[in-house]
C-alpha cells in the first residue's frame, strides 16, 4: 500500500463531450485530483468550453469562468487579486488553456500575468492545434503536420514552421515553476501539479494532450502515443523550478518512425523529411541535457534557483 | 471638504469613496492621471485595493469582468484607442451581468492622431450593452461614479456603466469640487454582495454554451433590465439629492425649457456653453431652451417624446458622426420622435469634433440657423459646423 499516489477524488463528473480518446479530457481530471475542491478555473474559448456540456449542465465540480479566447492570463490575474483582497489566499486559480490560446492570441496576457508574480497556475493543455475549429494549425503545431489550414495539396503545403517553445519563453520570464507534463504519466502530473500549489507565483504546466480527431491517430490509442512521445524524446518530462532543470525521465530512445506512423497528420511526409525533423528532435535532446547540467553547474556556484516573486 | 480638482482628480475620488476592492488599468492620454491618483491614494494608504498594472486594457477589462465576478467591486478608466481595445470585454462584461463602472475620457479616434475631446470613442461602444452617462463637470463625474455603482449593482438591473468626461475639458481643468464624506457615501451605497460569484463553497459555472433554445431569453432578461434602469437612474439620482444635495436631472436635465420655442439638444461639455448662450438669448427676449441628454444608454426616449411637445424646432448638437448617417444623439432623437403627432423640425449640428474649440459664438451661430431654417424650411438635415480649408466654405 502507498504505492499509488493519485488521489481518488473526482472533481470531474462523468458525462462531458469531449471526443472519444480525448487526451485533454484526462488532463482536466488529473488536474483537478491534484488541485482539490478549493480550486477556481479559468477557461477561454478552446475544447474545454464546451467540453464541460451545454447550460445549464456542467461537468466540473469546482468553480468555472468561461472567458474570452485572449484573455486566460488577465482573468486569473482578477480572480486572484478579488480573492486576495476577501482574503482568501488559500484558494487555488488555475487558467486552462488550448495551444492556441496561449501561445498565440493569449500570448500577450499571459506574458503580463506571469511578469506581475500572480500567484496562479496556467495550464497549455497542448493539442497541437486549434481542435475546437477545426484543426487549424497553431504556433504550436509540429513542423510537417497537416492541418486544415496546413493541407497537403498538390504542392506542399504542410506546416512549414517549427513548433514554438513556451517553456523557454516561460523560463525567460523567470516564471518560478515551469513543467512539461503528460497525461500518459499521471503520477509525474499529479506530482507537478501538488508541487506547483505550494511555489507562491505564477506557476506554468504545458500538458501534452494528444488529439485524436485532428491527429488522425486512434481514439484507444490516446495514453500509448503520449507514452511514445516521451520515450522518442519529442516530448521530454522535465520541470524547472526557480531556473533550475531537471529532466524527470531519461528513456532510452525508442523508434521515432512508430510515432510518426501512428498519426495520419504526418502519412504524408517524405522520409528525408522525417529524418531532418528527428535529428533536430534529437539535438532538442541533447540541448536540454546541457541546460540541466548547466543550471545544476549555476545552482552550484550559488546563481540559482533565482529567488520567487514577493508574497 | 471642497478641493479645486480637475475631472480626472474627481473621478480618482469618485472610484475611492466607492470602495473598489480591484482597479485594473492601463494608461492612455488623457485618462493617465486618474490611475496616478489612484495610485497615489493606495500609496498613502487611503485606498484598500488591489490594483493590478495589466499589460492592456484588454486585460484590464478582462481582469475587472474575473474580479467583480469573484465577487468584488471593481474600477478601471480608459480613452479612445484604449477603449476600442476592450471593445470585446466590455461586452463580456455586459452580458456576463457584472456592475463594473469605468470611466472614460471621451477622446478622438485616430487615424490622424489626436488626443483632443470627441465623442466617437464612446459611442462606438454604443451597442456593447452599458449604461452611458455624459458628464458636463467634474462635481458630477464625482457624485455619477458613486450614483452609476449604486445604478449598476440593483439586483434588478445588474448591468455596468460608462461615464464618460470630455477630454480636457474636463480631465485636466480644475473646478471646485466638493468630496463627500465617506461615512454618507457608505450609508449610501452598500457594500456589493452578489447573489451569485466564483466561490469554491459554493460552486457555479458561468457564461458556458447556450442554445438557441435559451440565448434569446438571456438577451431579453437584459432589455428587461435596462428598462428598469431607466427609473431606477432617476430615483438614485433623486435619492443622491437627499444625502448630498446635488442632482443632474436623472436622463435629461432640463434647462430653461418650460415655454421654449426653439430647443437645443447637447451632451457633455458643449452642454455647458450651450446653457450660458440660452442665457444670454433669454436676456434678449429669446425662447429657448437646453435640453442635456445626460444618459445615452438607456435612451430617453420618453423624455425627448415630452420634451418635443409645443416647440417649433430642435437642434441638435452632435461632438462625432457616425459614417454614412448622422450625429448619433442626433439618429435617436429622429427616431424617438417619428410617429409622433407633434413633430417639431428637427437638425443635427455637428459641432467641435476633435477637440473643436466651441465657443459662444458657434452656438449662437447654431441658434440662429435653427430658427432660419424653422421659418424658412430645412436647407440641409446636418451642417459641419465651422468647416473650414479643403472641403469647406473658406
């Protein structure tokens, strides 16, 4: 006994309307078991708008704002000043938001929010792209997917550009916790999450969140492919707390090819092709191994963890 | 207490004496001085307040429309650009029934630049779902920050207000302004207590998808609501009276307009000029009268229906036109009055946009073309007043 370490409250009800295989909706659950019951949560425009169900129906069992798409960063900055200021600092704010509404349209809130110290936790629930729409691509989306705004014409036309990184930009804004998550390691992200609660500040958690309608991969194979996106390297485990890295898991590299193959997203890409983007993969990698050693070479000459925001 | 204080010091004042417990705001010229009052106030430890510095009024809106969800009062303050900026939060904030008062200098819209008083930036918002109000001095942009709280936060109305003050004008010229005790606006105005708000004791979802089966009743519990505004903007006003001994006419404030000829119809500052020249025409024997459309939304209807009874001719003074139509005071006074028998003439002047300086003369000006065109017939529904250079008279 004490083995497991997922809590077995439930602050999801049955009953909401993700699609079948929805790696987002295993997020929020997971989520919620490690935030607990004193919890407000911050949702824009993305899957999770309507994944809760239509009015008056409502699958979580903790507090929802719905809010406009841009805006996630700004409204748990309202909703953390409004409950400081009834004094409840010990209730949690967490902002729940698609790739697309963080690392584009809400990108400038969540900049600000982050800068000003809120005391919150901001969660990319990252499907690669916009899925609420339609599967459009985002800044988020890998290169060489399709999408339907990224489609694979008679020309090539799939997405040309790399997928951007917000841990890094994260970690530039000297946010105090900032992790990768993955909903088919629910003990790290559960872990992540209860250790996110106790760091004062904004706090920033990216969950990969696999998409099985815009990924074109199969529905009962959601938790096998987010296991292979960690074992291939794509999708490194790792946190960095004040500055400091630490890559959670250090899997030896399984097949990139049978990742690729299990999403019709990337069927039609050419091999060399494929080849490029795994060794860049790889270099990705090896970069991060060398930032963990070398924050781990700071924390050692006193340079870090950097100190947190002012309580 | 009585303190020479421009607009945007009385406005800072205002939003103090209400107790705001989350300012959210970003600066834009010429709204910066309010949030540096504010600032000052919580720096000397007057105000209790979190006052969070958003990156955008976007956010500022959006910051507001979480925290008053959240069950707290909530304040900001912006201008033209910045207010076009929230265009999307201000009618989240509406719709979402959240009581926010902000205050906005009325500024010009820009392309080319211009920082000078305007009123195309409010009434862009128009349609956004929040009561306006068009202050003409700084007493009153004081006391309608406290009245549009008390307004905004009825159970029954539950719908946030603008007030708006000319830039300039208003925002950076000194009056004298009395502040009211903090004991009498307590009394007052109540502190805000929500039926409902984010609470994990007491867990809601809000603004979550509807279907087409419900939406419409949520728009028309909103118009119901604006309806009752429309009284209730007069009663806190009269009630205001009581405590503090100010009042400005609830909708339409009537000057002089008992056994008027001629009216004339203004908003904001230009209302000001405008009652010293019907001053001045009344010294000489004229009848007429100003009426002050001091509340746009609601709109008066009724009032400007009473109003229009026995005069000959109305004109209207407009400080912004809408593309392709008319003034907007203008297109709502038209359309107030059409199916009425009693129709008086009716035209639209166009009258210091930009920060147009709006002297006696030019209402006089305004005056005498109105009683011309009463007697001799309408030479054109609208007049550019002042026009001048290219596309102008001179």
């Amino acid at each position: 006994m004490g083995r497991f370490t997922i809590p077995t409250d439930e602050h999801m009800r049955s009953g909401h309307v993700a699609c079948q295989g929805c790696g987002a909706a295993h997020a929020m659950r997971y989520a919620l078991k490690a935030m607990g019951e004193d919890t407000i949560v911050s949702i824009p425009a993305c899957c999770w708008a309507v994944i809760p169900g239509v009015w008056p129906n409502q699958n979580l069992k903790v507090p929802l704002l719905y809010t406009a798409f841009e805006v996630t960063g700004a409204s748990i900055s309202g909703i953390r000043a409004a409950l400081d200021f009834q004094g409840k600092d010990d209730v949690q704010v967490m902002g729940w938001a698609g790739d697309g509404g963080t690392a584009d349209i809400g990108i400038q809130a969540l900049s600000g929010m982050v800068e000003r110290g809120t005391n919150v936790i901001y969660v990319m629930y990252d499907n690669e792209a916009y899925m609420n729409t339609g599967i459009q691509r985002s800044s988020s989306t890998p290169v060489g997917a399709w999408t339907t705004t990224t489609p694979v014409g008679s020309t090539q036309f799939w997405e040309a550009d790399e997928k951007k990184d917000m841990v890094d930009i994260m970690v530039a804004h000297k946010a105090p916790y900032v992790a990768t998550a993955s909903v088919a390691y629910p003990e790290d992200m559960i872990r992540k999450f209860q250790k996110a609660k106790t760091i004062h500040g904004p706090k920033f958690i990216q969950v990969y969140a696999p998409c099985p309608t815009g990924w074109r991969s199969d529905p009962s194979r959601t938790i096998e492919l987010a296991k292979m996106a960690v074992s291939t390297h794509l999708w490194p485990l790792f946190e960095v707390d004040h500055g400091v890295y630490t890559i959670n898991q250090k899997p030896q590299k399984t097949d990139f090819m049978a990742y690729v193959r299990m999403q019709g997203r990337f069927r039609h890409l050419p091999e060399d092709f494929l080849k490029d983007w795994e060794r860049k993969m790889d270099a990705r990698w090896e970069t991060l191994l060398e930032k963990e050693r070398f924050s781990k070479e700071l924390e050692e000459k006193g340079l870090l963890p950097f100190p947190g925001p002012h309580e | 207490m009585r303190k020479v204080i421009t607009g945007n010091h009385a406005a800072a004042y205002g939003a103090k004496l209400s107790r705001p417990g989350v300012i959210a705001a970003y600066p834009i010229t010429p709204q910066t001085t309010v949030v540096e009052y504010i600032a000052d106030f919580i720096a000397d430890g007057e105000l209790d307040c979190k006052f969070i510095k958003v990156e955008s009024e976007h956010s500022a809106m959006s910051a507001c429309i979480s925290a008053q969800n959240t069950g707290v009062r909530s304040f900001t303050a912006s201008s033209a650009h910045g207010l076009a900026l929230m265009h999307e939060m201000l009618m989240w904030a509406a719709a979402a029934r959240l009581p926010i008062v902000m205050v906005n200098i009325n500024r010009a819209m820009g392309p080319p630049w211009s920082i000078w008083a305007d009123h195309q930036d409010s009434i862009a918002q128009r349609d956004t779902g929040w009561m306006q109000i068009y202050c003409e001095n700084n007493q009153e942009v004081l006391d309608t920050t406290i009245m549009s709280y008390r307004v905004s936060e009825s159970s029954d109305i539950l719908m946030p207000s603008m007030l708006t003050e000319d830039a300039f004008y208003l925002s950076h010229t000194v009056e004298p302004v009395d502040i009211p005790d903090q004991e009498l606006v307590d009394e007052f105005l109540p502190s805000y207590e929500p039926r409902y708000k984010l609470d994990v004791d007491e867990p809601y979802g809000f603004g979550s998808l509807v279907m087409p089966d419900n939406f419409l009743e949520f728009r028309y519990l909103m118009a119901k609501a604006y309806d009752t505004a429309k009284e209730r903007i007069v009663e806190v006003d009269r009630e205001f009276e009581k405590t503090f001994g100010r009042s400005y006419g609830g909708l339409v404030e009537h000057y002089r307009t008992e056994d008027a000829d001629y009216l004339l119809v203004a908003s904001g500052t230009n209302s000001s000029t405008t009652r010293e020249v019907v001053d001045q025409l009344r010294n000489e024997g004229e009848k007429v009268g100003m009426a002050r459309v001091r509340v746009f939304r609601p709109f008066p209807v009724d009032d400007v229906r009473a109003l229009a009874k026995g005069v000959k001719a109305i004109g209207v003074i407009d400080r912004t036109y809408t593309y392709g139509a008319f003034g907007p005071f203008y297109t709502e006074i038209l359309a107030a009055l059409y199916g009425q028998e009693e129709r008086p003439l009716l035209k639209n002047y166009l009258v210091g946009i930009g920060g147009r300086d709006v002297r006696p003369r030019d209402i006089r000006d305004v005056y005498k073309n109105l009683v011309k065109v009463s007697r001799e017939g309408l030479d054109e529904e609208m007049t550019w007043h002042g026009l001048v250079g290219p596309g102008g008279d001179a």
